[in-house]
C-alpha cells in the first residue's frame, strides 16, 4: 500500500498542482511505489490566495485517488470564524468569498485523526486533551518543552511516543509546523534523526501542464517507533511525503521551471 501525504498547503494552488503532476506520472512509481492513497494532513486555507482554485484541485484529486482528509488549525479556525494570523487583505478576500460554496464539502465529516497499519496520521499531535480550541490535536505543537500556549498545546516527542503505545500504534505522521523533522525512538533512547535530501531524477512534464520538476527525497526506515513531521506542501519548494509502511521518504520538489 502506497500513501501519499501532504500538509498545509495554505490557499497554494500552484504547489498542490505541482504535486499531483509529480505523482500522476510513472517515473514517480518507478522511483517511490504505487500510490494508492493520499492523505491530507490539513490546513489547505488561510495565508496563501488562490483558495477556490486549491479546493477544486483537491476536489479533482478525489476523483482519481482515494482521499483522506485530516482537519487542520487553519481549516478549524476557518470554519467557526476564529481569528488567526498571516491571511495578508488579498487573501482574507478571496477566503471571503468561498464561504457557502459547495467546494467546502470536502470538510463534511472530516476527522482529526487517521490510522493505518500502526501510523497515525494528525494535523498536529495525538494528545487527548478534551475539547478547548488550543488542546485540540489540528492545534497541538511538537516541542521540546510542554504545556499550554497561544498557538496551541506544546507536547514533546516522549508525550507522543507514550500516547501512540497506549493506542498499540508505532508511528505518528503530522504537518503544522511547516518544517520536516525525524524523531526515532531506539534502544539507545529517543533520537532526532537528521532529515538529508539527495537529488533524484527529473519528473517529466505531464500531458497538462509544461512543467519539469526536479525531486530530491530522504528515506527513513520505520524498523523502530518513529515520528514524521513533513514540511509545508506551499511556497517555491513545496514538501510532501510517501511511504508504503516499511520506510518513508520525505520529498521536496525543488525546481518548478
């Protein structure tokens, strides 16, 4: 089973667009495995400006893969009309008027949390810490220290390690904080293991779109509890992930010219 997963793609229509070209083509399945789902680790509004037309990426690409989506801060602050920064005018506007749009019907139902084969897969952290809006887990933080703060619950890497034993899971895969880190509990103790990119080969252009991107990728094994925090799938090098469950690689698309 091939997963590919991706966060906070914050209103970037041209990043997911990216993305879903790379993986569309057969020299990503020669390169990673098949892809068989895609996970959504949330946040796809607020701060970037093309909102309408990364819903309706997101939409299209529910036609072609199966899709789980996972609520993020962003999309939760979103709906219930909370207050939170980075949105410049032009943005704020333009997420002004998707409201009432059927394009939010990809937020139906959606959960927190998605578990599969011994991984969990949350926006933020996997404390269970009832139902104030900063202990949620789309806000929790990976720390190193813990306890409450403005921009959400902090929880460190033994917090999330002990959780996910209590639940019989190994490993926990979030986004949130638009930085990719590798934390992996060995009998040596809890390491953070160093997340080094080596450049792969070029992914051709699609039928669509002219673009070639250029990859470079970081593969972790997942022979011991590990926790997976993938980058921000925004911006001009946007990051996402994959893993068939044995190991996982953490990608970045580096050229989109």
């Amino acid at each position: 089973m091939g997963v590919v997963v991706f966060s906070d793609v914050h209103a970037d229509s041209v990043a997911i667009r990216a993305l879903a070209s790379c993986i569309r083509t057969s020299v990503f399945k020669q390169m990673f495995g098949e892809v068989d789902v895609l996970v959504n680790l949330g946040d796809l509004v607020h701060r970037g400006d093309r909102p309408k037309e990364t819903l309706e990426m997101i939409h299209s690409l529910k036609q072609e893969y199966q899709l789980v989506s996972i609520l993020g801060n962003h999309d939760h602050a979103f709906l219930n009309g909370l207050l939170v920064s980075g949105s410049d005018p032009a943005s704020t506007y333009r997420h002004e008027q998707i409201r009432g749009s059927p394009l939010l019907s990809i937020y139906d139902n959606m959960p927190m949390e998605w578990s599969n084969r011994g991984m969990l897969f949350v926006h933020g952290g996997p404390l269970d810490l009832g139902n104030q809006t900063l202990r949620l887990k789309c806000w929790q933080r990976l720390s190193y220290d813990y306890g409450d703060s403005f921009t959400g619950y902090h929880y460190t890497a033994p917090m999330a390690f002990e959780a996910l034993s209590a639940r019989g899971l190994m490993h926990m895969c979030c986004g949130h904080q638009h930085r990719n880190i590798c934390c992996r509990k060995t009998t040596e103790g809890i390491v953070k293991t160093p997340v080094e990119f080596e450049p792969l080969q070029a992914i051709p252009a699609s039928k669509k779109h002219e673009d070639e991107y250029q990859l470079e990728s970081a593969r972790i094994p997942l022979d011991v509890p590990t926790l997976l925090r993938v980058g921000g799938c925004h911006g001009d090098e946007p990051e996402f992930g994959y893993t068939d469950f044995s190991s996982f690689s953490f990608i970045r698309i580096i050229s989109r010219d």
